[in-house]
C-alpha cells in the first residue's frame, strides 16, 4: 500500500511538471530553460514509471503465468521508449539538433510499438473467447476507421511529399501502429467487464489513446516544422505512459489482494 501511494505522489509531481511545462507561456530566457528542461525529464521519467509498472504487475503472477509474459512484454516495450527518449534529448542538447528525426533514438520507438502491440496480442489470445465476435469485428471495424481518417489527414501529404523514404516509412508507421493499439486495448477491458481487472485494462485502452492521438499530432507537427519538446502535444505522450503505469501497479494490488 505505501508503495502504491509513493507512485502516486510521483505521478501527481510529474503531472504538476507537464501541466507548468505544457499549459504555460515562459516570458524570460530562465523561465523559457526551465520549460525545456522539464519537458525533457518528463518524457524520461514517464516511460521509466511505466516501465516499473508493468514490472509490478509481472511480479504478482508466477513463473510460467501467461499472464507475466504479457507485463514482462509491456515492461521491455516502456523501456525501450525510455532509452529512445535518452537519445532523443542527447541529440538535441548535445548534438545540437532541435529535431533529431529520423534518427537511432527512432529504433528504440520502433521497438516500442512492436513490443506493446504484442503484449496486447498475447492478452488478446488470452481473453478473446470473453468477447463476443461481434464486439471484436466492431473494434476492429473502429481501428479501420481510425485509420483511415488518420490516414488521409496526416499520412497521405507526407507520403505523396518529396522527403527522405526513411520519414515516410516512421510516418505511416507510428500512426498505424498506435490506433491499432485502442481496439487491441479495448477488448481486454471488455472481456474482464464487471470486475476490478477491468479497471485496469481501461487504463490500457485510454493509454492507447493517448499515444495514438500524439503520434498523430506528431507526425503532423514535424512536416511542418512546428514540433518542439515543449509543444503541448507531448502532454499526451505523458499521460499515456501515466495511465500504463496506474494500469500495471494496479494490477499487482488486484492481484495481490485475490
């Protein structure tokens, strides 16, 4: 319990950091530092509680759990967003980049997407006879559409604009990836309806919104330049990473608690 309150307080420290770094106009060159610096440790940490999380919630299933294969996935995927965060603030206070894309730190993200899409999966094989066929063809059907709406607002000027193939494979890949993530989140949070895990895979599923909605933005905001680690889109990467951390702590107390 005291563990969980500690998690707490950091969450509501980091949200207080992302509200001044993301909600407010710096006038002085000290304030305007101030911002940048918050707003890199905040893409840091968050990913790091994540990371910790699904951690926490690996531990409170056995060895040979399917279950703990699914969180142990989620934890390598957090950090791996951790270690791409490092190098992408490296690039831009060392390297001297205000906007290093596409570079290596886009494999770690890469990796993120891929791991976090297969924990998903896993639970999805796990849950799925829970579900009616009909919710999960829906889901899939909102995923689709999602898409495509994505698709044609966002990828589609920057697939059919002259830049490097590198930015226009990163830029259909993150959007695709990431609303595909809701309905993959979704479904578990359906299929454990009216208990307390289910509280958890909505947090999943809302994570999953956060990131898809921000890699969104994202890609928009770096064709045209406007992109920066103070940009109030980066609000949504936090709290997507926040929610997957509230997600997998509360995990490990449910399961603790049965």
């Amino acid at each position: 319990m005291r563990g969980f309150f500690l998690v707490v307080m950091l969450v509501c420290i980091l949200v207080a950091a992302a509200a001044y770094t993301y909600g407010s106009e710096a006038a002085s060159p000290r304030a305007r530092l101030l911002r940048h610096l918050l707003g890199t440790a905040v893409q840091i940490v968050a990913p790091l509680i994540a990371g910790f999380g699904c951690l926490g919630a690996r531990r409170a299933y056995a060895p040979g759990d399917r279950e703990r294969l699914v969180w142990t996935t989620g934890a390598v995927a957090a950090f791996a967003w951790f270690v791409g965060r490092v190098v992408f603030a490296g690039y831009q206070w060392w390297g001297g980049t205000a906007l290093p894309s596409p570079s290596i730190a886009d494999g770690f993200f890469v990796v993120f997407y891929l791991l976090l899409g297969l924990a998903l999966w896993l639970e999805i094989r796990l849950v799925s006879p829970m579900v009616d066929r009909r919710i999960r063809l829906a889901l899939l059907g909102l995923g689709v559409a999602a898409w495509a709406v994505g698709f044609s607002v966002v990828m589609a000027p920057i697939l059919t604009s002259p830049v490097p193939m590198t930015k226009k494979a990163l830029a259909a890949f993150y959007p695709t990836a990431a609303v595909f993530l809701i309905p993959a989140g979704l479904i578990p949070a359906l299929s454990f309806r009216g208990g307390t895990s289910a509280y958890v895979w909505v947090a999943v599923a809302l994570a999953a919104v956060c990131l898809a909605v921000a890699s969104l933005g994202y890609t928009l905001l770096t064709r045209y330049d406007l992109y920066s680690d103070v940009h109030s889109i980066n609000a949504l990467w936090v709290a997507g990473f926040l929610l997957l951390a509230l997600g997998g702590f509360w995990q490990q107390r449910v399961q603790e608690e049965v």
